[in-house]
C-alpha cells in the first residue's frame, strides 16, 4: 500500500501522465509489416500501439517481433514483409490501465514495461502512460515531500532478543 501523502503527490499531478492518442505512434492491425516498420524505424520507438480501424487498442508491435521475421537461412530478408500484416506478430498479452488511475497498479507495472496503454471502457485507445512521465512525478514527490508534509522518522525496531 502506498502512503497517503506519496499517493496524494502522485494523484495531484496525475494529468500530466497522459501522453494523448493523437499524438502516439500507432499502426493499424492490417497494415502490412513492411509499413510497421518503417513507421517504428521513423519515430526511433522500440514499441508502439496497435489499433483497428474503430481506434481500439489491439496489442503492440516492436522492431524486434518484424526483425524476428525478416530473418531466414541465409540472413535478413526483408521481402516478405509487404505479405504479412501487423496482426500476425503483434503482441497482444498486454496491461492495459483506465482512469481514473490506480497509482500503486501503475507504479507495479512500469517496472517492466516503459509505457502503459491507457483505454476507455470500450477499449477505445485514449494515450499512453509513460515511465519517463511517472519518474519526473517521483523525482518531484523526492524533492518536495517535506515542503509539503511533516516527516518523522518512526523509532527504531528493537529485535526482540531472549
């Protein structure tokens, strides 16, 4: 469980973790690879979304997942790719989050993930959250926590030693 005071730093200043749709990297689920990966080449992200033609979140697509079908016997060839389509290799055992956000779930998951896709209730995709976002937020709560809250330190645990 998170703090209070931690929780309440991180709530006040939660609209600026948002990285809206319009403005992320996405491909569509039947584009063709040849497309997503040129598009992921382009805007130099290892991932980006995934969506249908009704804008919902479907999954995500990395350089890698396209590498990974570029390669045959005899090296990379790139050939193939104007035949497969985004949907074929895509990842889509993905978190996903809602708002309004559930901070310690959040803070759980950007271990290992460096973003989370952020959906409505019909899984319309609405942004990104991104691990960088969250960090200048923890960075803040690092620096400000004391201006803000009194802190005490609890006394020290005593090992009960018989």
């Amino acid at each position: 469980m998170l703090a209070k005071a931690v929780t309440a730093m991180l709530e006040e200043r939660q609209a600026h973790f948002l990285i809206p749709a319009s403005i992320v990297a996405n491909v569509q689920e039947d584009n063709h690879l040849d497309h997503a990966f040129m598009v992921l080449t382009k805007v130099r992200y290892a991932k980006i979304p995934v969506l249908d033609n009704e804008q919902r979140f479907k999954g995500l697509i990395s350089l890698a997942m396209i590498t990974d079908k570029m390669m045959g016997l005899n090296g990379i060839d790139p050939g193939h790719l104007g035949s497969m389509v985004v949907k074929d290799v895509m990842e889509t055992d993905v978190p996903t989050i809602t708002l309004p956000y559930d901070m310690e779930k959040i803070l759980h998951l950007l271990v290992d993930q460096p973003f989370l896709v952020v959906v409505d209730q019909h899984q319309t995709f609405t942004g990104i959250v991104t691990r960088r976002e969250v960090m200048k937020c923890v960075n803040y709560i690092a620096h400000d926590l004391e201006r803000q809250y009194m802190v005490t330190p609890l006394p020290a645990q005593q090992d009960d030693k018989k």
